[in-house]
C-alpha cells in the first residue's frame, strides 16, 4: 500500500511505523553495576574515557575461528550452498566463483556503467550474480549485478591503499551494504602480491569462501553480514599458504 | 562542611538518578548508537555515553535524551578519530535495514517494509538522520536540533525538506530498475584517515 492508497498516512508515521524495538542487549546489565561502582570524583576525567576506543574491562569476549574448526566445515568447491545465501534470492550463490568472460562480462560492464569505470581487474560469476571490481586510477569499485541486471557496490580510494609485498594479499574494501531487492551483500577486496594466486576468507561460521584472483587483485562477496571475526588464508605460487589472518588486523590492512 | 552522612545521602540519591536515567533511557540511546556504528563499537560507546553521565549526574537536564545523545555522538566521533584497526564496516543503510522492526507497528496502514527502507535510502544522509531522529529516536525538533548541533529553525526546514521527499520516495512505484539507478553515494562517507574507507555507492 501506497499512500496514494492512504492519502492521510504521513511519511514520518511510515518510518516510525517500523522502529526498532529499544532493548538494549542483557550485557549491558553488568555495564550498570561496573558504571555505578566506579567512584564519580576521580580524576581519571571522562572526556579521557571518552576518548579510549573501547574499554577493554566491559568489552564482551570476541571469538577467533579455529582452524580445525575451519577445516571441518570447508564447504567444497563450486557447491551450492543453501542455507548459507540468507534468502531465495541468493539461491544460485556459490563458495567458489567461475571465471566472467566475453559477452556476461560486457553485459555487466554496461550494467555497472559509471560505478565501475576504468580498467576491469576483477570478474567473476556466482550463480546468476556477476561482479565486478575495477579501477579508473583514482578510486576501486565493486559492482554486483543480479539476474535481473541490478547493480551496486562500493568504493575505496585507491590513495588510501598500501602497496602488498610479494606474498602478501591485503584486505583494501570490506563493506556490507543492503539493498530492497536482495537483502544483505558483504564484498571483499585487496591488492596482492606477485606470488599470490590464491586467497580464501573463512567466515566466522568457518565456511569458506574462495576469492578470485586477478591482475594483482583478490575479491569475493557473500550474501549477508560482514563477520567481525572473518580469516583470511594466502595461497602463494610456491605451494605455501599463510596462517590466517583476522581482516580487521592492521597486519592484513592496506589502509594503514 | 559535609559530614560522611551527608556524602553517603548524596551518593545514594546519585545513584538513584542513575538508576532512573539507565532505566529510562539505555534502551533509546543504544537503538541510535546501534545505528551508527557496529555492534562491538556499539556496546563501548553505550557504556562510555553512561559512565559520562554517571560523572556529570548534577548536570543532567529535565529531558535527557537529547543530551544523552550528543554525549553518544561525540564518544562515536572520539572512537572513530582513535581507531588503530579496521573493523568490517557497513553502511549506515545496511545498519538501518537490520534494525527496523520487521513488521510495522499494529494498526498501521503504511507502505511495505522493503518500499519505506528503499525510500529512505533515496535521502541523503542528513536528510535521513533528520527523519530517523524524529520517526525513530522519538525527539521533538529542538531535541533533534540538539543533538545535530543546529538551530531549532534550521532543523525545522530540514526535516521539512526530508519528510517531503520521503513523502515522494514512498509514492514512487517499486521499480527494480529505479534502484539500480539511485543516486550516489546513498550514506555518509567516514573519514578515510581512520578507517582507508570504502563507500557505500549505492543500493544494491
């Protein structure tokens, strides 16, 4: 229903018709008794608090994805993977990607249009979702191009990236971005060294999604959330592959 | 001179003003942190709102929530500035989508739930968090004004703009082919010194 069909309904009163509950998860109970435990006219001055990014005394416990447990969940090659997709409409979606040529790949460069100018580094398929990331020297896109030929992305600023040593693939974007039509994407891309040919990011769930790699380039992309905790593992032309490495360590940054 | 038993009545009756603001407001402070920032950063900044309120509880003012929120807002804005590790970001949209109710409120006659997200994704970002201040955190214009650090008349016109085009975003039909083409970029971009910072660019 429109409001051509409710010509009364106020557009303020749509939005608020869908607010989100105010509950504050359990965890911050405990912050309450630490909070009125701390003595009021200390010097340690709250602007100072303020200022620390994240007090690690009330900072809930984070996870990091064992690699046995990575192991034992790797989701194999080129499967579907149902209940992974987070909706029907990630249905085709698949762990690892086929290789984006000829005529889909200037069908989704026309798609992406001015979201992916420049010089294609990356092009890969999943499923019925083609996508894209290239560079006009200024900025890196991602586009990702549905069935029914809807596009979008992200942008990261190619001046704000480090350059990778050899065996090294660095996480440059990893943006989660939500649209009408399919819910939640999470896209993932860096830059890589000469003797990457490989790179597969382990999910906090411990499934395993393998990039492609590029042009000096390694990007994926996943419906739903970005997981705080995702790995990344390097496969290198020698054989070899990295420990992983969390996404948010500054180790596996290109950005800092 | 303050006797021991004045000072243990005095932090007794903090505590309770304490007690009460949490009560009351944990809740909606933490419904717009959440909107702000990720889940992990959103729990500190919950905590860091009230521990300032904790130590500035003589200065709290008859309505609360305002002033709460400007606390918030200033800690995300520190916590940004300090932040020495790239988190996995998400756009403001993304983080709107997954906090909306999924199912409106009861009674109300409005437009799908995709259909009003989509259209609040077609405002700015100053237009949208005008809306959302309003529609969402539930304040007054001058509360609202407060919290963006504006004139109660600036904010006014503002969210008279926004509600006009959200007015206009909504009665558009739902057309896949319009989403594709919405203007860039859809959310506020962060400050790429702390984060390297992707863009949202558009709804997907």
């Amino acid at each position: 229903m429109t409001r051509h069909d409710n010509p009364l309904a106020d557009p303020l009163d749509q939005l608020a018709a869908y607010a989100p509950t105010a509950d504050a998860p359990p965890t911050m109970l405990l912050v309450k008794e630490r909070i009125l435990a701390h003595d009021r006219g200390a010097d340690d001055g709250a602007r100072q608090i303020a200022a620390t990014p994240g007090l690690v005394w009330w900072r809930r416990p984070r996870t990091l994805v064992a690699a046995t447990g990575v192991a034992a969940l790797a989701v194999a090659g080129a499967v579907v993977v149902p209940g992974l997709t987070g909706g029907s409409a990630y249905a085709s979606w698949t762990a690892s990607p086929d290789p984006l040529v000829g005529a889909d790949l200037a069908q989704a460069d026309r798609l992406c249009g001015e979201s992916a100018g420049g010089d294609t580094l990356v092009a890969e398929r999943r499923g019925v979702f083609r996508f894209l990331v290239s560079s006009d020297g200024v900025e890196v896109s991602d586009c990702l191009v549905d069935g029914d030929g809807t596009g979008g992305g992200s942008t990261t600023r190619l001046a704000d990236l480090d350059a990778p040593t050899a065996r090294e693939a660095l996480v440059g974007g990893y943006m989660t971005t939500w649209g009408p039509r399919n819910g939640d994407v999470t896209a993932i891309h860096g830059p890589t060294g000469d003797d990457v040919n490989g790179v597969t990011v382990v999910r906090s769930n411990g499934y395993r999604v393998e990039a492609t790699v590029e042009s000096g380039w390694w990007a994926a992309w996943w419906p739903g959330r970005a997981d705080e905790d995702a790995t990344i593992v390097v496969h290198r032309t020698d054989g070899t592959s990295s420990a992983p490495i969390r996404v948010d360590d500054p180790a596996a940054n290109a950005g800092f | 001179m303050t006797t021991h038993q004045e000072h243990d009545d005095e932090g007794a009756g903090a505590a309770e003003r304490f007690e009460a603001l949490w009560a009351a407001h944990l809740g909606p402070v933490h419904r717009y942190v959440s909107r702000h920032v990720d889940a992990h950063t959103a729990h500190d900044v919950v905590a860091e709102t009230f521990l300032v309120a904790w130590r500035r509880i003589d200065d709290v003012p008859e309505a609360p929530l305002p002033w709460l929120l400007v606390i918030a807002k200033n800690t995300i804005a520190n916590t940004r500035r300090s932040a020495t590790r790239r988190r996995a970001m998400e756009s403001t949209l993304a983080r709107v989508a997954h906090l909306a109710a999924a199912e409106p409120s009861p009674g109300a006659v409005v437009a799908e739930r995709e259909h009003v997200l989509a259209a609040l994704g077609r405002l700015s970002p100053r237009h949208r968090e005008a809306v959302l201040l309003v529609a969402w955190d539930g304040l007054d214009p001058a509360g609202a004004a407060q919290v963006l650090g504006i004139s109660p008349a600036a904010f006014a016109m503002r969210l008279s703009r926004a509600r006009r085009q959200l007015g206009r975003a909504i009665d558009e039909p739902e057309d896949p082919d319009e989403v594709a083409a919405l203007p860039a970029p859809s959310v506020t971009p962060r400050p790429a010194a702390a984060h390297g910072d992707a863009s949202p660019r558009s709804l997907r």
